[in-house]
C-alpha cells in the first residue's frame, strides 16, 4: 500500500494520458472517410419506412 500512495502522483498523470489518447483514438476513428457511409445510413434509420411495410405508429 506505501507503493500505491507514494506512486499515486505519477499514477494519476498516466491515467490521464491513456483516457487523452482512448478519446484522440476514437475520435480519429469516427471522422475516418470510410466511415462516412456507415454512418449515415445508421443517422437515417429513424427516418425510414419500417422494413415490413406497416406504419410506424
């Protein structure tokens, strides 16, 4: 436990670090050309007619 607490500074700025670069990581991922597509067929579910032919209601 005196580990933990003396390294608990220098553990923090790590974590900080590695949530900076998940999100950078993610982000780069969502705005990638390839995806463009994907997500807008995804963006206009809500607006289709349902797949079988009925009303939505």
């Amino acid at each position: 436990m005196d580990w933990l607490a003396a390294n608990y500074p220098l553990l923090k700025q790590i974590w900080v670090v590695w949530f900076l670069a998940l999100f950078a990581g993610i982000v780069f991922w969502a705005f990638r050309p390839s995806n463009k597509a994907r997500f807008e067929a995804r963006g206009r579910i809500p607006l289709d007619d349902d797949r079988d032919g009925r009303e939505a209601r």
